[in-house]
C-alpha cells in the first residue's frame, strides 16, 4: 500500500451515492482491451453523488442519465437509441431530481450541479433544477462546446442545460495546490471537498476528493476508468496470493478464500500480479496516453488506505450499495452516507470483487 501527501484539515462533507436506477449495456471491447473470454458486455450502472457541508450547501457531482434519453442532443441520442448500429442498450427510469425531491431535498437547495465531464451518462437533465442552481465544468468546455446543440448542431450538449443558469468552467491554470500531482481546487476553501483536472478520457474531466472523516476520503472517479480492471491490480496494490472474500463465491473448488494465481493468465500482461487487466480502448478516450498517467497516477489514490475509489460503472459493488447482499438497506441515497466506509471495511471488501466478471476466463462455469 502506498499513502498519498492529503491536505489535512478538520473539515468534513456528507456524502451520498446516487443509484438513479439508470443501467447501460455495452460492448465491453468499445471501452476497453484486451478481450477477456467471456467478459463480452458490460452491463453497468451510472453512478452519482450528493456532497452536503457543513454550511448547508449542497452539491451533486454528476447527474446520471436523463429519463428521456431520446431527447438528447442527436449526436448522444441517436448512439443511445439505435440500438442495431451502436450496441447499446440503455434504460433510465428516473431523473436524479425526481430521486431528490421524492426524499425531502427541494431542488433550490442544490446549489451547483458538477459535471465530471460532458457525456451523456453523467450530465442527466440540469433544466429540471432552478436556475439558482449553478452548472460547473471542467477545463475547455466552453471552448469546445459552447455555444450547445441546436445553436451547434454537431454539439454532444444542449443550451438548455445551462440557458438562465450560471455556467462556470473551472480553470485549474489558476491554482497552485496540487494532490497526488493533479490541479487542484479546494471548492469550499476549507478543505472537505476538491475537485482534480484529470484529463485523458477527456480534456474536461473532473474527479471528486470529498473528505468524509477527517483522514478519510471518497474519490468520486467518474469515467477515469469505465472498469477496475482498469487500474487493479497495480505496483502499488498488486493481487494478493489469496484473495478475501473471494470473487467467485460459487466456485465448486473455494470457499471464501480464492488463490490469486487464477487471474494471473489474463488481462495485458499475462504472469504479472502488479498489472491492470486492460487498458481504455482509443475508441471513447480523447488523448490515450494523457488517459493511461491519469490511471496510473490514480492508482496511487486507490491504493491508500484512507481513500475509497468509486468510478461511476462499476456494478460489481451494487449488491452492498443496494442491500440486496446483506439483506439491509444498503448504502444508497437515501439510506445511508458513505462517511462510515473505513469503519464498515467497503474497500478491502469490494476491492477485487469485480474478478467474478472473469469467471468464464478461469473456469467457473
């Protein structure tokens, strides 16, 4: 394990994850390579958060996909909708404001909306919220997309997101702090909450560092890595020799410890335990090699003990967020805040579990 210089500070937010109930299925050779056997769809959630601090404002960081995909910008809508052409499926029963209000949270009290980035799982429907709530984005939005759709036709957003609202683009050219290398912005100026530039996906790409124990924190990764594959294991937290709890809890042969071993075959580097299974296919990623020291700069963050990693599709820790494993509630919005994570062991308990998606590849079935 490895440990990051964070800032220190006594100041902390609330933190909720958001499941919208929003589900996509794609190709899972569109977001990432190499092809491991069996392992052909990935089928995900889109994750989002609502930050409260102390003060009382409140945030949400990504805003899942909108209900009505099929309005859209064309560009987005007709991906999400022709099915025959894209390989996509997409379903979304309920806009995050919906969610919001049926649980007590007037709309007016969100004060700003950040986008991670511009694509379409992330931005949902920012025209249902007031416009005093702000729209927030990453570094070049409006260079590249602005003015939106339809004043741009070829434009993957639209004016309507941000029309009599406040649009801010952060620019992290500005700041001097840093965390674990990236710029950085200190959104409350006391330390709870941050917002990094980590580009590569795309040039505006944001993650979030919300500080939900005083040396405790939830990384809000967005799409930095559509897959943990992505970036586990890695030099800085490679696989373990036996693997608790195991991954392939109905494999005919363990129990609930899983020799290591059986993976080691897989992935980009076949025989190495300190290597991530795929790395992002150039197809979706904006500046590949920008994208590959993101990863790698951000594996340094999933491996410190004090940080919990959360990308915005990875599925395989919807059983604990819902409850549905434990028979409990579970840690969605509204139920339950992620501030307790360190305490209830989250990390250590989801941190491999996504290697079930590779049990065609290692015989299970």
């Amino acid at each position: 394990m490895t440990s990051l210089d964070l800032p220190q500070s006594a100041s902390t937010v609330e933190v909720f994850l958001i499941d919208s109930g929003a589900r996509l299925d794609f190709p899972a050779q569109q977001f990432m390579t190499p092809a491991i056997r069996g392992y052909d769809r990935m089928a995900v959630p889109s994750y989002c958060f609502l930050v409260t601090h102390p003060s009382g404002q409140r945030i949400l960081f990504d805003l899942s996909i909108r209900s009505d995909f099929q309005n859209l910008a064309p560009l987005f809508a007709e991906r999400c909708t022709n099915t025959a052409s894209s390989g996509w499926k997409i379903s979304s029963p309920h806009n995050v404001s919906e969610i919001l209000v049926a649980n007590g949270v007037p709309l007016a009290d969100i004060n700003a909306i950040i986008w991670s980035h511009h694509h379409f799982d992330h931005t949902g429907d920012p025209s249902l919220f007031p416009s005093s709530t702000n729209l927030v984005v990453g570094p070049g939005f409006t260079r590249n997309f602005t003015p939106g759709w339809p004043e741009q036709p070829e434009s993957p957003v639209k004016s309507a997101d941000w029309h009599g609202r406040t649009l801010r683009e952060i620019q992290f050219d500005e700041q001097q702090l840093k965390i674990g290398r990236f710029p950085a912005v200190d959104w409350f100026g006391d330390g709870s909450f941050y917002l990094l530039h980590t580009p590569g996906h795309t040039p505006d790409h944001m993650v979030g560092l919300a500080r939900v124990q005083s040396d405790s924190f939830v990384l809000m990764g967005a799409d930095f890595a559509h897959h943990p594959g992505e970036f586990r294991p890695s030099k800085h937290s490679p696989m373990p020799e036996r693997i608790r709890p195991s991954p392939l809890p109905s494999h005919p042969r363990f129990g609930s410890v899983c020799p290591g071993h059986l993976f080691h075959s897989l992935g980009r580097h076949p025989g190495a335990n300190d290597s991530p299974f795929f790395e992002p296919a150039e197809e979706y990623t904006h500046d590949f090699d920008e994208c590959l020291r993101t990863i790698d700069l951000l594996t340094k963050f999933d491996a410190d003990e004090r940080v919990l990693v959360l990308t915005a599709h990875d599925h395989s820790l919807l059983p604990i967020f819902t409850g549905a494993e434990d028979g409990n509630a579970g840690w969605c919005f509204p139920h339950r805040t992620l501030n307790g994570w360190r305490e209830a062991g989250l990390a250590d308990r989801g941190r491999w579990r996504f290697l079930n998606d590779f049990r065609d590849a290692v015989g299970e079935e």
